[in-house]
C-alpha cells in the first residue's frame, strides 16, 4: 500500500520497532509449526495481490543487498523457512515424495547459475535470475509444514481465498474500465494498460494478479465436480474461476484450460461421471453468461456492450490466430531464439545477461520452453519437463488407486493441470522458469505429494 510505504520512510523509529517485535513473534510461532509461514507464502507468491503497490518494479518491500540485488520479503522468508523445514522433516524421517526430479531441477539451477557468473565474470544478472526460481524452495517448506488432513485443507483454502479475492479485484476493475491505480499491476501487465482490440474497438485487458492461483483452484474444482464432491463449493469456484479467465480475454489460457479438462475426463473411466460432469459445467457456463448479459449496462460504457459478447469475439478470432499480429511477431522471436538455442544446446547460457536478453527481448513470455532451453539448455529442460512429468503420472495413478473422495477428484484435477501445463509450455507459456510460473508448480508438486501420502484409500 502507498501510504505503508511513507509510513515506513518517514517514521522509521516506530514503526521498525512495530516490525521487529512482529517478526520476532512470527519467528518464534514457526519455531513451533509452520503453517502461519505456509499461509504467508501462499499469499506472497501472488504478489500479495498488488495491496503493496508498485515500487521501483518490485511489488513487494525488499531491501538492496549487495551488487544491486534486491532481497524482498518474500526471499526473506524462504531463506528463514527452509533450515526449519529441514529440521522438521529430519524428525519425521520423512521424504517428500518428488524428491529425486525436485533435486535434479535443483541442480539444474545450481549449474546454470555458475554458468551465468562464468559467462558475465559478473554476480548481478545469476543472483536477478535465481529470484524467481528460488521459488521452488517453497516445495520444501510446504510438506514440512503440512503433515495432517486438516492443514492440507487451509492450504486449499488459502489457495481458493486468494484466487477468489483476485476475482473480486478484477471485477471491481472491469467495472470501472481500468486498473486499480493503488494495486501493483498484474506480472508483465504493459498490455493491460493498453487494452486490447476486439472487432475494431479498444477493450479493458484485465489482468488476474493470481493467475496461477486461478488456474490450480479451477482445475481442482472441475477433478472434485466430476467425481461429484461438495458439489455446491466446487461449483461455485468453477463459475468464479471462469468468470475470472472471461474477464482476463486471454486467449491461450482458454486452450490450456480446455486441453486440462480433456486429460480429467479422458483420465476418469466412468461415463455417467463424464456425462453428469458436461451437464453440470453447462449449466453453470449459462448461469455465468445470463449473469454477464443482465450485468451488461454495468460494462456497456467500456466494453461497449455485454462482455459475453465481447468474449465470443476474442475467442472466434483463435480461428485466424495464425493472421494476428503478436502470433505473427512470436513465431519470428521463436526463430531468432532457436539460432541462439543451437548455438549453446547442451548446458545454454546459464543464468547470464545474454540468456536474460535472449528470452525477454519481446517483453513477454509467450515463446514457452525456449526460455529454458536459452538459460539451461536440452539437459537442464529435460530435469524440468521430468518433473512435471512425473508429478503428472502420480496424480494420474493415485486418482486410478483412490476410492470414490474429493481426494480422488483433486488428483483428477491435478492430472488435468499439468497436462495444461505441458501444452502450455510446449508453444506458449514459460510455466516452469520465468516469474511467477514456479510458484504453480511448487503449489501442485504440493498437493499431489500430500494426497499421496496423507490419504491413501485403495479401490476395493
């Protein structure tokens, strides 16, 4: 928030002394249990929705450490989570369940950070690129902190409540035709500011600022309403959810999100689930456009009409995708990013300057896998992909093995999310190295680890 900002310029007696003790007891609470450090990290690896604000390109309070690197909060409490969460699992005698793919992503990223150093002679641009890849420590921290049915359950419930408060925001902003001038923007919002064009006229680009968030609640909700499980709760996410993506005019995200609900219902074995599951997301998508449509004099001033029309238009236009002009400039930013990716296949760039200018040079991160392939190579990618791969062939078997459970139709949805994730990689979406794409992947490594090990209840 701006005025937490000028509180803490102007009277920084007080306040740090405020600070301080709120950080000494928090410290002292996680010395106990972690879930209060879980829950936080849940929430800032949303950027705390923005309530922050914008400052100098950080979204969240950091403090600049040495060679220019900024430490935000959000590291803080990474760095200070993880020895706790080691010691926890050492008394438990516990090993979190993707252990062998976790390390090997691990040292993906430790050998392409010496890389980077070698090839700058520099420590700046490694330690700017390690940030959002020491995300993936959060896995750790997490299976830590969750060792019981119920704290897995205020996991889900702070993923849900986060996702769905960056819903409320996005609505309050389609209402008024622009962002929240008070919220940090959304990650790699520029285009959002601008709008986007639908059939000749320039449209509000409203953004989620969980997105990530967003897509693992939707995916979860769709597992547990095909095997029918708090039906009332899950239908409610879903119709939220999609009310979130409508209002986002993505288009990609439309195809991830189909293709994910393809693999959940190709995965289950049941017709009438299968059956009952399209009726119940029909019915709800018609509820959703009936809202939208009597809502229409609410957006009419800025999007100059109902926004279900509006996102019918942006849909049809994936018909012609191929004509549109961003599609058209990503397919030459693949080319010029593949020469580079020839030239260094095995091990890449590393965490360099040249890696960072290579993959970032349009401003976006709609070249997918590319990202990768530029800072770690095919080695480095392929630890990535087996991750995934890996967290997705769980789900799979553990929804196969599970008796009829919303434990069943979550590992359903996790199914469904990282075939969605894999597709969206593959072409368009770096999910796996760039901010905040991490953050996903920990969240659902998380899940599905303790579906497996918190509840197993074999098909009889």
């Amino acid at each position: 928030m701006p005025w937490l900002w000028l509180l803490l310029a102007d009277d920084r007696g007080v306040v740090s002394i405020l600070i301080a003790a709120g950080a000494l007891l928090f410290a002292l609470v996680s010395l106990r249990s972690l879930m209060a450090l879980a829950i936080v990290l849940v929430v800032l690896s949303a950027d705390a929705l923005g309530v922050f604000g914008d400052r100098g390109g950080d979204v969240l309070p950091y403090v600049q450490a040495f060679g220019g690197v900024r430490i935000t909060v959000r590291d803080a409490l990474l760095v200070f989570g993880l020895p706790l969460a080691l010691m926890h699992l050492a008394r438990r005698h516990e090993v979190p369940v993707f252990v062998q793919p976790y390390l090997l992503v691990l040292g993906t990223i430790a050998v392409g950070f010496v890389l980077g150093i070698l090839f700058d002679w520099d420590v700046k641009a490694p330690l700017n690129a390690l940030r959002p890849l020491f995300g993936y420590i959060l896995y750790v921290i997490l299976i830590a902190a969750i060792d019981s049915r119920g704290k897995l359950l205020w996991l889900l419930g702070s993923i849900f409540g986060v996702a769905m408060l960056a819903v409320g925001i996005q609505i309050v902003e389609a209402g008024r035709g622009s962002l929240l001038p008070f919220l940090a923007p959304p990650i790699a919002a520029g285009q959002a500011f601008a709008g986007v064009s639908v059939e000749g006229r320039q449209v509000p680009y409203i953004w989620n600022r969980a997105v990530w968030q967003l897509f693992l609640t939707l995916m979860l909700a769709l597992g547990s309403l095909l095997e029918w499980r708090g039906v009332r709760l899950h239908l409610s996410l879903t119709l939220l959810c999609g009310l979130g993506f409508g209002i986002m005019l993505t288009r990609s995200w439309y195809i991830f999100i189909g293709v994910g609900v393809l693999a959940i219902l190709l995965a289950s074995r049941d017709w009438s689930q299968r059956l009952r599951f399209l009726a119940a997301t029909t019915f709800g998508l018609v509820i959703l456009a009936l809202l939208a449509t009597v809502a229409s004099e609410l957006t009419s001033e800025h999007y100059g009409g109902s926004l279900v029309d509006v996102w019918l238009a942006r849909v049809a236009t994936l018909l012609s995708v191929w004509q549109d002009q961003s599609f058209v400039t990503r397919l030459a930013e693949l080319g010029r990013q593949w020469q580079a990716v020839l030239a260094a296949p095995v091990l890449g760039y590393g965490m360099s300057t040249e890696a960072q200018r290579l993959s970032l040079q349009v401003g976006n991160l709609d070249t997918g896998a590319v990202n990768t392939l530029l800072m770690f190579g095919f080695v480095g990618t392929a630890a990535f992909v087996a991750l995934v791969c890996c967290a997705a062939w769980s789900s799979f078997r553990l929804a196969r093995r599970l008796a009829p459970s919303w434990e069943r139709g979550y590992a359903l949805g996790l199914f469904g999310l990282w075939i969605g994730v894999l597709v969206g990689y593959a072409f368009n979406y770096d999910f796996l190295t760039y901010p905040h794409g991490p953050w996903l992947v920990v969240l659902g490594l998380t899940i599905g680890d303790r579906l497996e090990r918190l509840r197993y209840t074999p098909v009889d």
